[in-house]
C-alpha cells in the first residue's frame, strides 16, 4: 500500500499553507506595533528618548498596551478559527482518503459516510481541559501580551532608541508566532492520526489490519522515533518510546517529549501488505522513494556519501 504516504505528505502541505498565514498574520502585527511605537516617539520624545515618566503621564502608557492587547486579542481569536478550521479538514480528509485505501486493498464495501460535525467534534475533543485548543492559545496570547508589555517598559525605563525598541518587541512576537505554529502543526497532525485511527476501527471490522509506526525520513527526526519507524504492533497494540511515552500512535503518547512537534505517522497495514513508497526529505526538499525503514534510509545516505 503505498498511498498513506502521499496522503500524509497532501495533509503536510495543508498545514505548510496554515503556518504561512500565521506568519503573515504576526508579520502585519509587528509593522502595526512599529508604526504605533515610531508615533510614541514622535509625539513624547525629547532628543530622540522615550522616557518612561513622560509616558505615564495621563495614563499614556496603560492606553498604548491596552491596545496593543485589544488587537493581539483580535489576532488570537482569528487563529483560532483558523486552527480549528485546519483540524476539521485533517480529520475529514484523512478518514476519508484512508477509508478509500482500506476498501480498495480490502477489496470489500465498508460502508464509510462523511463524518457528521458532531462526530468530528467529539473525536478532536482532548481529555485533558489544559491542553484544548483555546486554553493553549489562550495561554500564548497572555503570554506574548505580558513580553510585549514588560520589553516595552524595560526599554522605556533605559532610555532606549525607537531602534532599540524595535528589536526588543520583534523578540516578543517572534516568540508568539513560533508558539502558535507549534500549536497549529502539533494539534493539525493529532487530527490526522486520529482520522485515520477512527477509519481504520471500522475498517478493521472488515479486513485484518496491523499499525505500523512510520517517521520523517529527514535528520530532525527524534532518535528514539527512528527507532520506531517500522515497528507494527497488532491493531489495538500500543507503541513504546524510549523517552518513556506508551500510546496507541503517534502524538497521542501522552508524554511531551515524543508528542509536541512530532511529524510521524500511522501506516495501517490491511491483511499484511507493506507501503510501496515513503517521502525523503533532504534539504527542505521531498522526494518520494521505494518504501525503507529511517535504519535503512540512513545506511544508504552513509554508503552515498
């Protein structure tokens, strides 16, 4: 079976397009702080300094970094959305895609329908109220909202040039954008194992399917999760890290160490047949190769030179 692969690599560039738009979205944010913190500047500075008495004259601080709040508020709410939006997409289309893959490997009508919302909403709920969604980005918005406030009154306190201040604040949403990227890649790709998890119990009703843990041929990948790659354990199994993580695939090994920015997957096997083809990734670029575990992939980049 060779077609999970591309479907991850479909599902991959899916999520490629969302983490563009937060760039984008966290890009417009700091040329709007920019121009907010060059008008302080203009209007209160003295010699080219900021100082930070001037600024807390009439509330004049407090009424800049409510603002700022307001629109990363504003910022926060539309990635939400936009998250919640790519996490229905991956669902659906990996239970779909990989409904049709068991089916034709099966050879057997499994009487697969599109998921209804409240089956998607019900399969994406995390158990655990910490790590949903909203209280992660929430967090995040608090988080970036508290840096921005504290580099900016640092800076004013020192005196600092609208250069200076710059710098300071691109650090704090800097921070914020790899935070909300982190979130939508992580939570995206718990979606799509879990899609493809929920088809293949009714697949397996079926068909006798085994799971197969399948990394990221590229040298991020973590070392234990190399270790795993090729491992198949019966279809209600569970995998085993070294980093201490038990779990029924991956990103749902209830340990943070093998879940957070994980790019695995999980390849159903359906009456024992292997993926024909897996993706390469080597700088930056995929490449689509005869079917070979990271062990094997990495012996022949050696033998390669």
């Amino acid at each position: 079976m060779k077609n999970q692969n591309e479907i991850d690599k479909y599902l991959d560039e899916m999520i490629e397009k969302a983490e563009r738009k937060i760039d984008q979205l966290f890009a417009r944010r700091m040329k709007e702080i920019k121009n907010q913190i060059a008008a302080m500047y203009d209007k209160y500075s003295r010699d080219g300094e900021l100082s930070y008495t001037e600024m807390n004259k009439y509330n004049r601080l407090r009424k800049e970094l409510d603002f700022i709040a307001e629109k990363i508020d504003e910022d926060f709410r539309f990635i939400l959305k936009q998250i919640e939006l790519l996490l229905e997409k991956q669902y659906v289309e990996n239970y779909l895609r990989s409904a049709y893959l068991y089916e034709f490997e099966a050879q057997a009508k499994m009487g697969f329908a599109i998921p209804t919302a409240a089956v998607i909403v019900a399969a994406l709920a995390n158990p655990i109220p910490e790590l949903r969604l909203p209280a992660l980005l929430e967090a995040t918005r608090d988080q970036v909202v508290t840096r921005i406030s504290i580099e900016i009154s640092q800076g004013l306190q020192a005196g600092e040039s609208y250069a200076k201040m710059a710098a300071r604040l691109e650090k704090a949403l800097g921070f914020g954008r790899k935070k909300a990227r982190t979130i939508a890649r992580t939570e995206a790709h718990r979606a799509q194992i879990l899609g493809r998890l929920d088809s293949a119990k009714k697949a397996a009703k079926k068909a006798n399917l085994k799971k197969m843990w399948d990394s990221t041929l590229d040298t991020r990948t973590r070392i234990g999760h190399r270790k795993l790659d090729g491992k198949v354990v019966p279809f209600n199994g569970v995998f085993k890290s070294i980093y201490g993580g038990v779990g029924i695939a991956p990103r749902l090994m209830h340990n943070p160490k093998d879940d957070i920015n994980c790019r695995c997957t999980i390849i159903f096997l359906v009456n024992g047949q292997k993926p024909e083809i897996k993706v390469s990734r080597i700088d930056g670029k995929n490449t689509i190769i005869p079917y070979m575990t990271y062990e094997e992939w990495e012996k022949q980049l050696k033998k390669e030179g």
